[in-house]
C-alpha cells in the first residue's frame, strides 16, 4: 500500500528498471536515479519524499496522471507521475509521496 512506501523502501532498488504502463503501448521502462527525504511538514507521512526515474534517451513526455508501475521486486504500483523535463540522459519523471 502506497501509505507504507518509505524512502527507503526506493533506496534499495536505486539504479533498477521501473515497468510505467500506459495505454494500450508497451511499457515505457524508467530506472529509478534519485530518492530525496524531504521536510516533515506535519502531513499523514512521517518522512515526505520524492522518487525519481529517468527514460533513457526519451524526449517525449508522458502527461502527469496516476499510472501503473511495476518493478520485480517491489511488485505493482499505482503512483501520481510528474514529468519534470529531460537531461542528458533521457525524460524525467518525479513521484512525490507527503
């Protein structure tokens, strides 16, 4: 359940390969580059954070919208993913978890 995800429920799979399925399409695979704790803010989640995955060599962005996820060991995920832009490396995506 999306509520029990912490920071370092990511932490452990940094550098692994996320499945984001959209569509009818084959998923789009993104591997997860980045995990930032956050403020506490007072919110439902003990420790905010954020996770971010990298489409390498993507341009194109999907739009922002809850999406499934899936990753091997984690299992299926339906998560809020933001496009935040491209680097040299490919299109980025953010999931923020307050």
């Amino acid at each position: 359940m999306l509520q029990d995800l912490t920071p370092a429920s990511f932490e452990e799979h940094l550098g692994t390969r996320f499945q984001i399925h959209f569509g009818g399409e084959a998923p789009l695979e993104v591997e997860l580059f980045q995990v930032a704790r956050h403020e506490e803010h007072g919110g439902p989640r003990k420790q905010p954070f954020s996770a971010r995955f990298r489409h390498p060599g993507g341009r194109r962005a999907l739009p922002q919208q809850i999406y499934r996820v899936e990753h091997d060991r984690m299992g299926t995920l339906e998560i809020f993913l933001v496009p935040i832009g491209p680097d040299v490396g490919g299109m980025r995506y953010e999931a923020v978890f307050n």
